[in-house]
C-alpha cells in the first residue's frame, strides 16, 4: 500500500507508481496498465479517482485506450510516436 503525501493528490501519485512501473518494465510496451477496477482493490480509493489516474495518462502520451479492451502502455518513452523506425 502507498504512503499518501498530503501535499499531493492521490491520483497523482498513483499516476506516478504507474509511471515507475513503465520505465522499469513492469509494463513494457503495449502491455495492459490496471484497469480502474484494479486500481481501485490496489490503493484503496474510488472508482473516480482510478478514471483520473487512467484519463491522465491517456491525456499525457504514457497510455492509450482501446475500446473494449482497456488501457496499454504507449510505447517506449524515449520513442518518437512520428517515427515508424522507433528511434529517439
């Protein structure tokens, strides 16, 4: 369970958990990020919360969204999303 930091709001912290786990491959490319379901059982805070932390990095490049589906890592970080060779 995270130590909440009252200085900051919870989702974004929990944007930044999620964040920690792209750079070290705990979500690697196109993999599924937790649904709002999951979020929700792992840190203990509501469903609007959870849409939050998803919409924000969906908002900011980290993920994508696929109908039906749910949420992916977007890509390598340092990737030109531009560039089909995938170079920085």
């Amino acid at each position: 369970m995270i130590e909440w930091r009252a200085n900051r709001p919870k989702w974004e912290q929990i944007a930044d958990v999620i964040r920690e786990r792209i750079a070290d491959g705990t979500y690697p490319p196109d993999s599924p990020v937790p649904s709002e379901h999951k979020i929700v059982q792992e840190f203990g805070v509501d469903r609007g919360t959870a849409r939050k932390v998803l919409d924000h990095l969906r908002e900011t490049g980290v993920t994508y969204a696929v109908r039906g589906l749910g949420s992916f890592v977007a890509g390598k970080p340092d990737q030109d999303p531009t560039d089909p060779h995938g170079s920085p």
